[in-house]
C-alpha cells in the first residue's frame, strides 16, 4: 500500500542544510495502524507531510497504492489528497466559518456532490464519533476532544484508502485522548482503514499494530527490533 | 483524474458561509465604504446634470425652444415667414410657432441718461405664449398684447437697479414699469416707449434683452412678412431631432435645427471643464476603492492564511479558495452598490427639499443612472482586481507554511 524508498528531505536555512530526513525506506500494508515514534525534531511530522502530500521531498521515491505520487503535477496531487487521502492534525484544523457538519463535509463538497449526499454522509460518521446532536454547533463552541473528534469525521468522511494523523492527541488529556485512540483502533478493526499516526508518547504503543522508531532523520533499527 | 468540477459551486458555498459567519463590521464598513466610493463617483454628475437641465430648460422656454428655423444660407431674412408660420402650424407634432424679428437698437433711459446697445427681438404675443414662457416669469406689469405700439417688455437685467452698484451687468439703471425709454433704431428712426412689463427669467442673455410687438417693429422699418428666425414648439425637448426630421420632410428649405444644436457652444466649454474635474473626481474614487478593497481583502485573507491551508491541505483547489474570496467582493460590491444607489436617492431628496440657487435658477438634481451602472461596473471590475493580488498570492502558499498561520 506504502512504499518509501531512501526518502529524502532537506531544509535549506539559508547556507545551512538541514537534513530532517536521510534515507527513509518503508513499507506498510493496507489495513495495518502503524505508529511513527522517536523523540522531539526527529522528523516524524516530515515524514508524515511527505507521505500524504503535504510536502516534496529532495529525493526518493514515494508510491501509494502503486502510484508513484512524487511524479504527479501540483493539480493531481490536490486531486489525490481529496480523493484518496484522510488527515488529522495535532490542532484540529477545523474550518472557523463552517459549524460541525459543514467542517465534516466539506471534503465530499468539494468533490462537486449532491450537498444532501454529503450532509447525510457527515451525520453519518458524525454519528460513529458520537457527535451527531453537535452537527449545528460552530467549532469554538466544542471541547479540544469534541474538535479532535469532528476532524477525525472529516478524515473518514470520503472513505480514504489511508488517513495520517500527526500526534493528534497531543493536546488532549488522557481521559480524551484514549477516546481518539479508541476511535482510530476501532475504525481501523471495524473499517479495515489503513492509518498512519505519528506519537511520542510511550503509552499510545499499545494501539498500534506496528511502530516505526525514527532518530535524526532515519529509521532506528536498534528500536525497531525489540 | 484531475477535473475541474465543483469550481463555481464550492467557491460559492465558503462564501457564504465566510460572510455569514467572518467579521460583521468589517463587512458593514467595506460596504460602506464601496456606497461612499459611489456616491463620490456620482455626486458631481448629478449636479452637473441638474446645471445642464437648468440651462436647458431655459434656453428652451425662452430662447430656443425645440426647434429654431433660420434664413436659408446667406440670406438675412427668412421671407414668406407668414406662409411658412401657417405651413408649420399644420404639422403634426407641432405644438405652437412664433416668428421673430429682431434688429439691433440703442435703448436710453432719459431720466437718467445710461444707455445699452443690443438686439431688439419682436414677436406675436399671441403666437409667442404657445411657444415661451415669457407671460410666466413678468415681475412687475403685464405681457405684451396684439395691438400693443408703444410698449415695450424689457429684462430685469435690463432694466436694472435703482443702485447701480448691485447690478450684474450694466443697465439702464433702475427703470419701472410706466416709465418710458428711448429706443434708436439703425435704421435712424428713434421712438419712446413706456415700459409695460419687467420680466425675470434667470438666464443672463434674455433677461439683458427687450422686446416688442412684431406689428410695431414691422411698422417702424417698413417690412412685412420676413422673420429672423421661427421657433417651433413639440411635444418634448426629446422629441426634437425626430420633429426636425418632419419638418425637415414638409420641404421646409430654411435651416432647421434642434435647441441642443443651437446650444452645443453656449455650455459647452462650461459642462467640459466640469466633466473634467468629475472624471478626475472618479478615477480618485477608483483608486480609493482599489486600494481599500486590497487592503481590506488583504487583512481578511491575512487572518485566514492558516484556514487556507487547511482548506488546501484537505484537498480543495487553490482557484476554488481564490474564487470565494473574489465573491465575497463581489457581494460586498452588490451592497455596496444598493446603499450607495440609496445614499444618491437620499442626497437628491435633501437637494429637492433644500434646493441650491444658482444664477441661473434652483438646481433641479437628476440621478444619471446610466453613469451609476457605470461606476458600479467600474467599481466591480477594480475590486476584483484589487482582491485578486492578496487572494492569488496567499491561495498559492505552501501548504505547510499557509497552515502554520
Ligand atoms: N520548514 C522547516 N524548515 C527548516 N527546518 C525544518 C522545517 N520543518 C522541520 N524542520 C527541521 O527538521 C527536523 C525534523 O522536524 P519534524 O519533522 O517537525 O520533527 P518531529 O515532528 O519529529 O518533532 C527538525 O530539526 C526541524 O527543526
Ligand atoms: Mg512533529
């Protein structure tokens, strides 16, 4: 499903050049809930930014489902982002114009569907995060858990083949933490969805069916192998 | 795999939402301040307008009126003006003629001595009322009759002032109705008159001018049947070139012409200078607006930069963003337009109730409303512009980079 080959990227800070990855080269399947850890400016969310697109990395190779998405133009890698990908971020990044349906919806709008099919769509997994009696409310109006919650509506409301989460619980306690946890295990039993989530917190191991160690910009074999 | 769907529809669905639920006041204020760029654009056009009806309206009713016939090419007189009268009566669409004959004079107030030179028109009063509105505007005495020979109907301006010194233009200085003048003609007669009537139109020309009855004046240089020129009254001043033409049609050989073509020089240089100070006055405007409506777009799209991103990062196409901020403009320019359009209503409304006085009258002002869709157009088209440099270059961000904020 993923595949990374000797992935690349480095940060030109004007005459120095930051490498924040030297080297990535990794494999995971479809359906598997893999785990990026390793510590602070390791290069987890750059990773991740490379894998869904967010960013171009200096060189390698990135294929997802067997597209090798490195060689699309700026306007297909729009498309595939909409059409084939999920992403929830450590702030939420809800839309502040839009209320809680309309945040969740948005990304099928924006494929040109019917709005009724997309606001039934968003009630629908609005329903799965346990938010459906809060589709009206605006977003400020919502806990950072409601929040973390409505953005992950939003990342499983075009049913993409993968959803990148970067640390998206870093600004929840325990207590709402667990529950986005728990969301994304059960999504990833229930659905068979395929999600890649960036974390440095030890406790989150247990959810994952697989970790990625990552240090300084590469893939911490030593880690990976206990 | 690309496609472009949704373009206009999604644009449109964050537009509204970013304006029901982005910053009420500044919204009202951009609104506000696109009726004011309106109004600016609009507000010397409609008293130019109001300047040009005046002037209009007075060269009709007492100089012009619709059409005006003249002698044909190098001649002095147009002769058999009696039978052309009559011919013209007869055609439809003809509300009223009247015949005048006019040579030039000296005019001598005896009791005081001053004197004025100038072109003593003659008419027939009864012709002459379906055609002017002199019989409206007499101040002082009555109109001239039929009959009338040794009477004269003389200006305000004309006749002047008691006090010379508050006179706008040399007079013969404070003449009254029954007093009598000298009047010499060219041709060596010399006649006094008693003053039967002062009128006051407020056009300058006419009212330093005086006037007899046409039997006198034939009577005093020995003609009959000539005109120096026939004025014909239509329906409307608008329907005049249409009743040129029809008259032109009856084989009327002399020169035929409208009161606007009569009248192109007289205001010309005047309405010029204005226009230039209004067009100046709305490219000023223009360049307000425009920088406003970018500043205004700027800082909105500024305080979004971080919502772009994600709306980017999600997968939504950067013209999709573009396209609804261009209509969120374009609605502010839709308000914008309608206050504005009411703020000129209301600016007409206080002019009607608190009318101006110029010279020449009370200002009559006119919406032109053909100059308002025209700066409504202008103004459109600039604050896209000016909205489209902010929301390409923020739209066009790295996704990474809009999203850190
Ligand atoms: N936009 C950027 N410009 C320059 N350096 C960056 C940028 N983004 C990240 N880096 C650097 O790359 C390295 C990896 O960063 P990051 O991937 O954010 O780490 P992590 O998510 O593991 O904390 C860090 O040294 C960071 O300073
Ligand atoms: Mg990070």
């Amino acid at each position: 499903m993923i595949d990374v080959v000797d992935l690349k990227k480095v940060y030109q800070m004007g005459l120095v050049e930051v490498g924040a990855l030297k080297g990535v080269t990794i494999h995971i399947d479809k359906g598997e809930f893999v785990g990026i850890m390793g510590p602070s400016g390791s290069g987890k969310s750059t990773l991740l930014h490379q894998l869904g697109l967010l960013d171009t990395p200096s060189s390698g190779t990135i294929r997802l489902n067997s597209t090798e998405i490195t060689r699309l133009s700026d306007e297909e890698r729009t498309w595939y982002r909409l059409m084939h990908l999920g992403y929830v971020f450590q702030d939420y990044a809800l839309v502040s114009e839009l209320n809680v349906m309309e945040n969740v919806a948005i990304p099928m709008i924006a494929q040109d569907r019917p709005i009724d099919e997309c606001y039934e769509a968003a009630k629908s997994v609005l329903k799965e995060v346990g938010l459906l009696e809060r589709k009206d409310h605006l977003v400020y109006e919502l806990s950072g858990g409601e929040q973390q919650r409505v953005s992950i509506a939003r990342a499983l409301v075009n049913n993409p083949e993968i959803i990148f989460a970067d640390e998206p619980c870093a600004n929840l306690d325990t207590e709402n933490s667990r529950v986005v946890l728990e969301l994304f295990r059960s999504v990833n039993k229930d659905l068979g969805q395929t999600i890649v989530m960036v974390s440095h917190e030890p406790w989150h191991m247990e959810y994952f069916d697989r970790i990625i160690f990552i240090r300084d910009g590469v893939i911490d074999e030593e880690r990976m192998r206990e | 795999m690309v496609h472009n769907g949704g373009f206009g529809r999604v644009s449109l669905y964050l537009a509204v939402r970013s304006i029901r639920r982005g910053n009420r006041s500044t919204l009202l204020l951009t609104i506000l301040i696109i009726a004011l760029v309106m109004v600016l654009m609009n507000f010397l056009s409609i008293i130019i307008g109001g300047v040009v009806t005046l002037y209009n309206d007075q060269m009709i009713d007492y100089q012009y009126s619709h059409i005006i016939i003249e002698p044909r090419e190098k001649q002095t007189y147009i002769s058999n003006a009696d039978g052309l009268v009559k011919r013209l009566k007869g055609i439809p669409g003809v509300y009223g003629v009247t015949a005048h004959l006019s040579t030039g004079v000296t005019i001598t107030n005896p009791n005081k001595g001053n004197f004025q030179s100038l072109s003593l028109v003659s008419y027939n009063p009864d012709d002459e009322q379906e055609v002017t509105q002199f019989q409206r505007v007499i101040i002082d005495g009555d109109d001239l009759s039929k009959g009338d020979t040794d009477q004269i109907l003389i200006g305000a301006l004309l006749a002047g002032k008691e006090d010379e010194s508050l006179d706008k233009l040399p007079s013969l200085g404070g003449v009254k109705v029954g007093d009598r003048v000298t009047v010499a003609y060219n041709n060596g007669v010399v006649k006094s008159y008693r003053v039967k009537g002062i009128y006051e139109s407020l056009h300058a020309l006419i009212d330093h001018g005086a006037y007899v009855t046409k039997n006198e004046m034939d009577s005093v240089l020995k003609t009959s049947d000539i005109a120096t020129e026939i004025l014909v009254k239509g329906k409307s001043a608008e329907d005049a070139p249409d009743l040129k033409y029809t008259i032109m049609g009856f084989g009327v050989e002399e020169k035929v012409k409208t009161w606007s073509e009569k009248s192109q020089g007289i205001l010309g240089d005047a309405i010029e200078s204005l226009n230039l100070i209004n067009t100046i006055m709305k490219v000023v405007a223009l360049v307000v607006a425009s920088v406003v409506i970018f500043i205004v777009t700027y800082i909105n799209i500024i305080n979004r930069k971080k919502q772009i991103g994600i709306l980017k990062a999600i997968g939504i196409r950067k013209q999709i963003i573009e396209g609804s901020y261009l209509l969120q403009v374009l609605f502010q320019c839709a308000c914008g337009a309608v206050v504005g359009i009411l703020m000129l209503n209301g600016i007409v409304f206080a002019l009607t109730i608190n009318q101006i006085r110029f010279p020449m009258g009370y200002l009559v002002p006119v919406i032109d409303y053909s100059s308002v869709a025209f700066s409504i157009v202008l103004l459109c088209i600039v604050s896209l512009i000016s909205a489209f440099i902010p929301a390409r270059q923020v739209a066009g961000e790295e996704i990474l980079d809009a999203m850190r904020g």
